[in-house]
C-alpha cells in the first residue's frame, strides 16, 4: 500500500471548503471521509500484485563496458487491468553511477488476462556475478490515489567477464606466431622442436641440419627442417593475494593481469599448445584443466569473472605445490604476481629450485606507471623527495627481479597496458628458442 | 644527514595511514627511513592493508555510488570554472549594474518628488512656508521658551499649571497616546492647544465638543469677547473644522456660518482650559503675517511661560500598550485555524507519499580500493619529514649513475667506481668542464635548495651525454 501524491494535493485543497464553508470538526470529518472513502474504492478497484506472473530471458553473460538486455515477462491473470509502476532492482554496480534510477524503473499498463515483457538494461561497471534482486511493483486504481505494492523475487544471474581488452594484440602475434609455425619452418634446431621435414639444401643452410642419409638416398644435399614443438604444457597462474588488490591507475593490478592472461591463453591455444588456469593466494581460487583449443578462452573467461583479489598474504608454499601437482609434465609455468622485495624474497625465492629443475619458469608482474611518474617529478623539495622514493622503489624492484633472473626465471616486468603484449612476446620468444 | 628532533613524537604520523594495529616501529622515531626495506609503519610493501580486509570486504553497500578509486583532489574544480578575464566579468556584470543605476536614479527622483511641502509641517524648528519657526521665534522673544516632545508620554510629563500643550495633529493619535493626553488635560492645570481636532479625537480629548461640518471662508471675524481675539481682530481661523458644545461653558469664536471655528473649554477643577483651534493655519511660516494671525497665535501659546510643542512621531507607536497587540493568528478569520489543521493533514499525507519506496534498497559488496602507489609515496613523505636529504641524495646520484654507465658503455657492474664512470663520462663531454667528481659521488648537499638543484644538474648532465 501507498500513497500517492495526488491524495496528498487534493487533502490540501481539502483546506478550502473547510476554511470557508465549515470550519469546524464536521467540516475536517467530511473533506477527509471523503478523501479516505475515494481512496478506499481506488484501492479495491487497482489489480491484486501477488497474483502476476513473472518470467525472466536475456542475456546471462556479458563483457565488462558492454551492456546486457534482461527481459522481464509479466502476465497479468486476474480480472482487472494493472496499471503499474516497475521497479526491476539489481546491485547498484549493475549500472553507471547517477542512472540506476532511470534505469530499473518501467511504466506499464497490463489488460485484463494479457501479458507484456519489459527490458532492463545493465551496463555493469564490475567483473563479477550480479544477481537480480526483488522486482517491486506499485499497482495504480482508476483514481491514483491509493496504490498496491508488492515484490516479487526472479531470480537471474548475469556474469561479466574481464574485458579482455588486449585482443587487438592477437592478430599481429598470430602473424608472428606463424612465421615460427611449420608453414615457415625454422632451420635452427633447438630443444623444443620437432622434426617437420625434408628439403633440398641450399647455400646458406647450416651444415649441421644435413641429413646424410636422406642424402645418399636421393644423391642431392638435404636438409632436415624443424619446426617448434606443438602440444606443450603451459600453466598461467595468477597470484590473488593482497598484492594484487593494489590498485594501479583505475583497475586493480589482478584485472591487468587476468588481461595479460587472456592474451596468453589465446595465442597459446592457436600455437596448438595445452593451456591451464590456476589462481591462488592460501588456497586455489579457480582452475581451468585439460580444455580443448576452442574452449580454452570461454572457460578462462568464465572462470576469471568471479576472482577477486583476497587480501591475505599469498601462501607460496601452497602455491609452489600446487603447481607441481598440476603441472606433472615439463610445463611453462607463468607466474602472475608481485615484484615485491619482501614477500618475494621470502616466500618465492627459497621454493623456485623445485620449480625450475622441471619447469620454465616465466614471472610476469604489473609495474605502476604513477612510481615512473613519481621519479620524473622535479623543481621543488617535495617533488625530490618524491623522485627519490620512486627511484629507491624501482631500484628495489630491479633488484629482485634480478634475483629471479639469477634462478633462471623469466621476468616481464610492464605497465598494465603493455604487460600483455610483452607477456605474450616473451612466450613468441620462448617458443621460437624451443625452450618450452 | 641532519639528526631529526628525537623528541618529535608525530614522525611515525606521516607514514600512509599505517594499519592501527602496527606499532610505530623504532625506526620511525629516528627518523631515518631505511633503505631497501617500506617505510616503517606502511602497511605492507605493496600499499595493501590488511586490516582493510573486514572493512573493505564485508561491509553492504547502501548507496549507488561508485567504488571510485581515490583520485586526486581537485581535479574537477580545477576544470569547472572558465578563467575570469575583467572582459568576461564586465560582460557578466554589465547588466545588473545598469538595473542597479536604474534602480537609484529611480529612488532618488521619487524621493525628491515625493518629499513636497508636508515637510516639517509645524515644526517650531523649521523655516520651511509650512514650518513654525517664526512663531516660535516670536514667542522666544517675548520670553516663553519652547520645548519640543515627540511622544504622548513626554508631552504629559511636561504638562503643568505653567504649561501651554500644543498638540499639532491630535487625528494622529492612537489610544494610549489620546489617553496620555486626556489626562495632561485633566491634571495639569494648564494650557491646552488642540489644533485642528477632528471627530476620531474629540470624543477622547473634549468630550464636550463635536465638530460640526466644514468652514467654508478662510479668515474670519472674532465675534465674541474673548480677549485674545478681539485684541487679534480679524485672522485666518477657517477652511477646516467648524465645531459645537454641548453645554454653554465655553467661549466661542470666530464663527462662520453661526458655529465657532475657535472654542476655548474650562477643563477641570484646576483652572486650565481647553482651546480647540479650527485650523493650523495661523500658526504657518507663510501665513503668520497675513491679518491678526500673529496676534491670536502669540496670545493663545503665550498665555504660560512654558510652550510645550507636541510633535506626534512613529517613536511613539513603540509606547503602545502590549496588551493591546495581536498575533498573526488572531487577524485572521476564524475558519483558517481550521484550514491549517486540515493542511497539515494534507503535509502528513504528502510525507507519507514520500517516504514509501518502490521496493527495498540492494546492497552489495565493495571491493578494496587501494592505490598501489601508496608505500612509495608513504616513502616520499617519510624522506621529506626527516629531512633526508642524504638518502633521497644517494638514492638519485646511483640512479644517475646506472642511467650514465649504460649511456657510455660501461658495464652495470662498474658503475658505482669513480675510476672508471669518470673517464667514460668526463669524454663525452664538450663545452664545459663542471665537477662531475663531486655531482656523481660528492657529498649530502648541506640545504634542501641544493638537493633541487642537484637533481637538476644531474638531470642536465644526463641529458648532455645523451645528446652529445
């Protein structure tokens, strides 16, 4: 049940005939009797709320910046029009900030026994699950003076994914990527190549890839073509711990990372190599295993949509056995995580020898362009002090990387908006030296 | 580097917000942030707190705003208002200066329309055609002073047996005023001069009088033998109030049309009497020349040695009765307390209206929304707190020097050794031959002026290797 503000101004002008024509009590008892018998008639007269029948259809999944269309279905079964005012509610980051109003609000007007559908957009501003809340519904009578209110609970989910925003890097990587692939075979021999075929043999060629028994087969020079090796392991593993709550520019430093990602997953599931998804911080968050080629990126993204960064301090003990135990083969593992000096000096350090006896090891990691700033910053004493704290920091950062270099670690150390290309460089790297 | 006061307690205070748990560590208090390890009192390396954890992560959200990471302050002040140029504020303000001159010239005009010639009219002190100054003069000279009241209450305090009570506008007055009066009339014994009473103060001031039409002729002849206006003869009596006694005890006057314009009353028991005066005319600068006006004016205030000249004023509406006030409530007609009582049952329905939502308010989790700049700048706050310059000095002269072996092609591993960055660097350079001994490896620069200046040279230096 509610008012409306049509009762509220004829109340007012209610004031009128009882100042001029009988002011007294009678006067007030007849205005608002009257007032309330109107009102009463208007809500017997308004359609019931409980009895309507809601159904929901639309979209269940979406990128992040793009907007879903949620439709609502609502029956009306009983014998009088709904007149109604809709509210379809979802959590507030469903929508831009400022237009959640405009936004879950609908008009309509229901005949008797019929049906309409109604569309809710959403234009998230979050990764993550939202969950439609109660759809509430205000039912107006012939006058507008006493409403029906009720809610109704329809449940519907919508996932938004990551953005995966670097995308636009793909086609040039796939160029590359096909250059090292068979369809331009390499001649140089490496660890992780296979034999692809044979050719003949022309000056320039490195002597050491002629196949002297092919070539006394067929009495002319031939060499043995390479190409790398498909169907490797490749293990992306994100650290959600509390280092990558931080935020650097706009997003959090997990969501670049989940970028860099993406990007790695796509061009590795084309260069026909087997990739997984683990994310960890004391204990695994999400994991994605043994998925076939198309299938790798939807379920990468559906995976990531959820995670959000845990702010307890990554467990690398757990984290290191855990990826021994999915990673039972020789692997490329990618470690998405921190440059930081203590928790990596701490934690990772000590544990790398178990990874890097079987596995390559490749550590990416999101650094701040506001620390790059900071360091630029001159002319007066605090913008010194600043500069200085941004050198010590990046200084710090060098050297741990440094470290891990010394492990035998990879390290890709980029700002979110270049970490995916380098990440997916580095991998070209790796792949084209057949060190997979 | 320059010890900080160990006594400053709030050096651990600069640090970002550090966790409420974390005890200001040690190093803090000496001020001397260390080198390789965060800032004492920072949250943790990557400017992510842990006690945010309940906060941050478990709290509802009741509002639509945004999770909205910190950005800097001001940003969008700083773009909202266009630059105020004088051209743009002249433009802006060009029209409500010329309503405001309007406006004046306006006010001015009609106030020197408006002011006319009812001006201290009967004002003993002005000299204006419609003052009295030239009777109060004449009366001074013949040794009666002339004191001015602007209340009743004045007026009736200085009323005596010595008194004339000159009241200049007795229709002016209200009824506590009239009733000050009435009783100055009655007690005081003297002299009381009503000019030109008409019928809303007769009832009250002489109640034995009432006015009877309208004197058509403006001077008048005396017609009666009352000393003053026989002596007067002639004067300027008419044009206003004709009046009527009641009984045959006072004297009447200047008649036109059979009734007196002037009627002198016995008041009282005490000797004083009453002098109703037809018109104020006689007592006007521009017509106290003019027939026996200034003989019948002199003679009717100078009968007592004191004139007292009742000039009624707004100061005494103030001397009102507060009894006699009224509420905004008790002007208005009865039914509208009832109108009132039903508008507030109509402001009760409209908060009613108002206050009933179209359904629940949705909550949702926030996430943590932390800079993962915020140690380093912790760091920076740190440096500049403890003044230290040695460090932020140290710090920049390595950087410089990484930055310079990698320029001039000696190795990482080498570049922190004089013998072997100086030569290298010292090569590239052309033009001038500045100290690079004491720029790259010298000594903690002794003022905060030259630590900016030092990493301005080293900047400069950088830049001339590069380009060279």
């Amino acid at each position: 049940m509610a008012l409306t503000g049509r009762a509220a101004l004829l109340a007012a002008l209610g004031s009128l005939p009882v100042g001029i024509l009988e002011p007294s009590w009678t006067g007030m008892l007849a205005v608002n009797g009257a007032l309330g018998l109107a009102c009463a008639v208007d809500y017997a007269l308004a359609a019931p709320v409980r009895s309507l029948i809601f159904t929901r259809s639309g979209d269940t999944s979406v990128r992040l910046g793009e907007p879903a269309e949620v439709h609502l279905t609502v029956a009306n079964p009983g014998a009088r029009p709904l007149r109604a005012r809709i509210r379809d509610a979802w959590p507030p980051s469903s929508w831009l900030p400022g237009t959640e109003t405009g936004a879950s609000r609908h008009t309509l007007a229901i005949p008797a026994g019929e049906r309409r559908r109604i569309t809710t957009r959403l234009l998230p501003t979050r990764r993550g699950d939202r969950r439609a809340d109660r759809v509430t519904v205000r039912s107006y009578g012939p006058l507008g003076l006493l409403t029906r209110q009720g809610t109704h609970t329809v449940p519907w989910t919508v996932r938004v994914l990551p953005p995966f925003t670097s995308r636009k890097h793909l086609p040039s990587r796939l160029a590359r990527l096909r250059e090292l692939d068979g369809r331009t075979s390499v001649l140089t021999r490496g660890e992780g190549t296979e034999f692809d075929s044979l050719r003949d043999y022309v000056p320039g060629d490195d002597t050491r890839s002629i196949d002297w028994r092919a070539t006394a087969r067929r009495h002319k020079v031939a060499v043995r073509t390479w190409r790398p090796e498909r169907d490797r392991h490749i293990l992306i593993c994100l650290d959600t711990g509390r280092t990558s709550a931080g935020r650097v520019g706009d997003a959090p430093r997990l969501d670049s990372a989940m970028d860099a990602a993406l990007l790695l997953a796509a061009l590795a599931s084309r260069a026909g190599d087997r990739v997984d998804l683990l994310a960890h911080d004391r204990r695994t968050r999400a994991q994605v295993q043994g998925r076939a080629a198309g299938d790798v990126l939807p379920a990468f993204v559906n995976a990531m949509a959820t995670l959000e960064p845990e702010l307890v301090e990554t467990d690398a003990r757990s984290l290191v056995s855990t990826i021994l135990r999915n990673a039972p083969r020789r692997s490329l593992v990618v470690l998405l995580t921190g440059l930081d000096a203590a928790p990596t000096e701490e934690g990772l350090l000590p544990l790398l020898p178990l990874l890097t006896q079987r596995h390559t090891v490749l550590l990416a990691s999101v650094a701040d362009p506001r620390v790059e700033e900071m360091t630029r910053s001159r002319g007066t004493l605090d913008a010194v002090y600043e500069a200085a704290a941004g050198t010590q920091s990046q200084a710090s950062r060098r050297r741990t990387a440094d470290q891990l270099s010394r492990h035998g670690v990879h390290v890709v150390d980029a700002t979110p908006d270049t970490l995916a290309p380098a990440l997916a460089d580095a991998y070209l790297s790796l792949k084209s030296a057949g060190r997979l | 580097m320059t010890a900080p006061d160990p006594s400053t307690p709030d050096t651990a205070a600069d640090a970002p917000r550090p966790a409420p748990h974390t005890p200001a560590p040690p190093g803090a208090r000496h001020g001397a942030p260390p080198a390789d390890t965060p800032p004492p009192g920072a949250p943790g390396p990557d400017g992510v707190r842990a006690p945010s954890a309940a906060a941050g992560n478990g709290l509802p959200r009741t509002s639509p705003g945004d999770p909205a990471p910190r950005t800097a302050p001001g940003a969008a002040t700083r773009t909202a208002a266009p630059a105020a140029t004088p051209a743009a504020l002249w433009r802006r303000g060009r029209g409500f200066l010329i309503c405001l001159g309007i406006l004046l010239v306006a006010a001015v005009t009609l106030a020197a329309l408006a002011s006319g010639s009812r001006h201290g009219r009967l004002d003993p002190r002005s000299a204006d055609p419609d003052g009295s100054r030239a009777v109060a003069e004449l009366l001074q000279a013949r040794g009666v002073t002339t004191r001015v009241v602007t209340t009743a209450r004045e007026a009736a305090a200085a009323a005596g047996p010595d008194t004339t009570l000159l009241v200049t506008n007795p229709d002016l007055l209200g009824e506590s005023q009239l009733r000050a009066i009435r009783s100055a009339i009655d007690l005081s014994g003297g002299r009381t001069v009503l000019l030109a009473p008409g019928s809303p103060s007769l009832p009250d001031l002489a109640p034995a009088a009432r006015t009877k039409g309208t004197a058509l002729d403006q001077d008048l002849d005396p017609g009666c033998a009352l000393p003053a206006a026989v002596s007067a003869g002639r004067a300027g009596t008419g044009g206003e109030h004709r009046y009527t006694t009641d009984g045959a005890t006072g004297t009447a006057c200047y008649p036109s049309g059979g009734h007196p314009t002037l009627l002198v009353l016995p008041t009282g028991t005490t000797g004083g009497d009453t002098v109703l005066l037809g018109s104020e005319t006689i007592l006007l600068n521009r017509k106290l020349a003019s027939e026996g006006n200034a003989s019948l004016a002199l003679q009717l205030l100078g009968s007592r040695p004191d004139l007292v000249w009742y000039l009624p004023s707004l100061a005494d509406a103030q001397d009102e009765d507060p009894a006699q006030e009224q509420s905004f409530l008790d002007l208005l007609p009865h039914g509208w307390s009832w109108a009132f009582l039903q508008l507030f049952v109509a402001a009760a329905l409209a908060a009613l209206w108002r206050a009933r939502r179209l359904g629940p308010l949705v909550t949702e989790k926030l996430p943590v929304a932390i800079r993962a700049s915020e140690t380093t700048e912790g760091r920076a706050r740190l440096y500049r707190k403890a003044g230290a310059r040695d460090r932020a000095a140290t710090v920049l002269r390595a950087a410089a020097r990484e930055r310079l072996a990698a320029l001039v092609g000696v190795p990482p591993a080498q570049a922190h050794d004089p013998a072997a960055l100086l030569p290298a660097v010292s090569g590239r350079l052309t033009e001038r031959q500045q100290d690079l001994t004491a720029l790259l490896f010298g000594t903690t620069p002794a003022t905060d002026a030259a630590l900016v200046a030092l990493a301005d040279h080293l900047d400069a230096l950088e830049r001339e290797v590069r380009t060279s």
